[in-house]
C-alpha cells in the first residue's frame, strides 16, 4: 500500500500516523500553513567503526613488535602535526593512511587517549554516542542536534545502524537503500517514480489546496487537544511527504558497491534536498579478536575510503562548507597480540573530526608507549600527566554541544553531562582559549 493511501485512510478514520517529524513542528503557531520545513545546515556525519578498530594501524602509532608486525619505530610517518601508520603496501583497496592525511591533514582534528572505563561492546557504544555510560535514557549528539536544529524536517536522525538510541526527542529514519529514497521521495509515482505519477499535476494542487483548506477551517474551531494533536499530525505528514520530493534530483542513478558509499549517497541527497540534519553512518567487523592485521588492513582502508566519498561528493553538491564529520569507534584493540595473531578489547582509543568550525592540523590527548592514557591539561590541551584529566567521552560530548550551539537547548539540560567546569575542554574544535 502506497503511503498516501495510509494517509488517506489514516485521516478517513480520523486517526494519526506517526511519521518522523519533529516536536517543533507539532502546534507550531509560528510555522506559515502549508509551508514546507528546510533546514540548511549545518549537517552532522557520524562514521562509526564498529567493533573496535586498531588505532595502532591508524593515528596513534606504536613501532613496537609487542604492538604490530607491518612496522618499526623508524617507519612511522608524520603529514603536518599528524603521526601516522604506513599501511599503503599493507592494503589491496581502498584508501591508504598516507593519502588519507596528504589529503586532509590540514583539515584534520585527532583526538587520542580517549579513555571509555569499560571494554565491552554494549557499554562502550552507549557511552561513545551519547556521553553517558550509566543510563540507557541518553539520545546519541546526532539524534539530540537533530531534534535541537531541525526536528521537524523529514528525515531530520538518519542511521544505518550502531547504537541510535533519540531520548525520544526526535524520530529514527532508517533508509537502507537508492531505491527506498526514491520511493520515499516520491510517494505518489507507481514504484516510486517521478515520471509515473498517479494523478495529473493539477489534480495533485487541488488535493493540496483541498488540504490546505481543511487545516485552515480547524484553526478555527477549539477542539479536544488529543483530536487537534492528531490533526496536526497529519497535515505534517501531509507536508512532510511534499518535502521529501525535493530530494529526487540528488538521488545518483546508480548506486556504489561500497556499503559506506551507499549510505553517504543517501545522507548527503537527504541534507541538500534540506530534510536531513544528522546521519548516523557505519560499518562493522572491526573486532578482530582473530587475525587483527589482515582484518584492520581490509577495515582502516574502507573507511576512510568512506570519509574521501562522503567528502568529495559534499564538494559536488556544495555542502562541503557545511558538514562535520565525526569518525569514532566504541574502543580500541590492545596493545599485545594473543594467541590467534588477533588483539583483544582495549578501553582506550581515539577519535577524528574533520568539518566546517573545526580547526585541523592538531593532535589533542596522548597514549604512552604502552598504549595507556596521557592526562592533559583541559585549559590549555597540552599534556599534563601528574594533574590533568583523562579524556571521557562526556568531555567530548560537552564540548561537541557547545561547538554545535546546543548546550543551552532545553533538549540538552533534559539530558545533564554533568561535567565540572574545571574539566571542560576549552577550545578543542576551534582551538580558541
């Protein structure tokens, strides 16, 4: 059954249908009638590397034999202020890290030692998304800036998977293919198609003007609240639908091969066409208990052939200027091998952030030889080993609100990190102090 006729059943019935939309968007007196909502950026991108990736192999090398086999301490590799494995005769496809950060380096935010207290999977995810280890209540940032800029937009929290818990602030989307965005964008084509639509333009406009009408004529009555509720759901999901039909001239013909590639297409057609805030974007098997080399040499390489994608074709589409991307993992692997040549669960890893805001060429945070944390100093970012503090995922989260311009939101204080003043990071985006 086509969507419209949900609706159409839906509003016969005089029932509401829940769509993704937003709390602002319901009995929003200042939202013009049939105006369709927009939001223009910025958009928010989190690429997660499920499992556990090896941050050895990546942006805080270790050229010791009890760390990896593929180099030596002579070998590692610095582009900027960035140290870096080499792995480019490690890898049979994707991106290398030499070309990775020739290419972004000076764009680049590495953030190392980040410490999750914990190393299991579950706990790990949770805290790396949200901020908060000792709740299941807390919504991940890309849900919460979701529901802060731009909640009533569509398909404002896209997520292709990983922990997407929304505190119930905004709704999940999940679009897994080209062809379910299309079908979504133009509900009212046979098999999603533009080009087939089942009513002639003009009837579509009276439909619309039909609807229009009918919201105008219960502005002007006083009903129950549950009824005017349900009304307003509606005609939201009536507007929702015509928004989604602006993203059909992004949507690629073809879709990539590469499973990061499918969902960067999808998320950068939904930000441009203006009905996205936030995606939620992953790939899994980075937890290579077994084999970590071969494994972390197929994985490292993909995504950051992922992160290339999504910004190239950012540039394409002329948004580049408006995205932050966030690329993250919910733990790292330890710093010796066991006995299947695999590394086991390490409660310390990194993270990187590339985007518009965001000044690159910097490293913040540190691991010693051994691979454990390095304090440092929150006002200054410089370490501090005897009295600085061990990065936690709620300082990165604190800092991720402020930088978005959503701490004070009421959606925020709802969900406290509750991080003393003392230990907030000052500057970590912008470096300014």
């Amino acid at each position: 059954m086509q969507r419209r006729d949900i609706l159409k059943l839906c509003g016969a019935a005089g029932l509401s249908l829940s769509t993704p939309i937003g709390r602002s968007l319901l009995g929003n007196d200042d939202l013009p009638q049939g105006e369709l909502p927009f939001y223009g950026g910025p958009y928010y991108v989190v690429f997660n590397a499920s499992g556990g990736w090896d941050t050895t192999y990546l942006m805080d090398p270790k050229g010791t034999t009890e760390s990896n086999r593929l180099y030596e301490q002579g070998e590692i590799l610095s582009e900027g202020n960035h140290r870096l494995a080499p792995n480019a005769s490690h890898i049979d496809s994707g991106m290398s890290n030499e070309d990775f950060f020739k290419n972004y380096g000076d764009s680049l935010l590495v953030l190392n030692g980040l410490d999750y207290s914990v190393n299991n999977h579950s706990p790990c995810s949770r805290y790396m998304a949200t901020g908060k280890l000792d709740s299941l209540s807390y919504p991940t940032f890309a849900a919460l800036v979701a529901a802060c800029n731009g909640g009533e937009v569509p398909l404002a929290f896209l997520t292709f998977g990983n922990y997407s818990s929304t505190g119930n602030l905004v709704a999940l989307a999940r679009v897994p293919y080209l062809n379910s965005l299309n079908r979504l964008a133009n509900a009212d084509g046979v098999q999603g198609s533009a080009r087939n639509p089942y009513h002639d333009d003009f009837v579509s406009e009276r439909i619309e003007r039909a609807l229009q009408s009918q919201m105008q004529s219960r502005l002007l009555k006083r009903r129950l609240p549950r009824v005017e509720r349900s009304q307003n759901m509606l005609y939201a999901a009536q507007l929702n639908s015509k928004a989604l039909q602006r993203v059909t001239p992004f949507v690629p013909k073809s879709s990539p091969k590469e499973r990061l590639s499918r969902q960067a297409d999808i998320a950068l057609a939904s930000f441009k066409a203006g009905v996205c805030v936030s995606a939620n974007l992953t790939i899994g098997q980075f937890d290579s208990h077994s084999n970590n080399d071969r494994d972390q040499m197929k994985l490292i390489p993909e995504l950051l052939a992922g992160v290339d994608y999504l910004l190239k074709k950012s540039e394409e589409l002329q948004i580049r200027d408006k995205l932050v991307v966030i690329i993250q993992s919910e733990m790292g692997r330890t710093p010796t091998y066991n006995d299947n040549q695999g590394k086991d669960h390490w409660s310390i890893g990194s993270a990187m952030f590339i985007g518009a805001g965001i000044k690159g060429n910097r490293v913040v945070g540190a691991t010693d030889e051994k691979q454990f944390v390095v304090a440092v100093d929150p006002q200054t970012l410089s370490i501090d080993e005897h009295n600085g503090t061990q990065i936690r995922p709620e300082h990165v989260h604190e800092s991720l609100r402020e930088f978005a311009g959503i701490s004070q939101h009421a959606y925020s204080k709802s969900f406290p990190l509750k991080v003393p003043t003392e230990q907030k990071l000052q500057g970590l985006f912008s470096n300014d102090r």
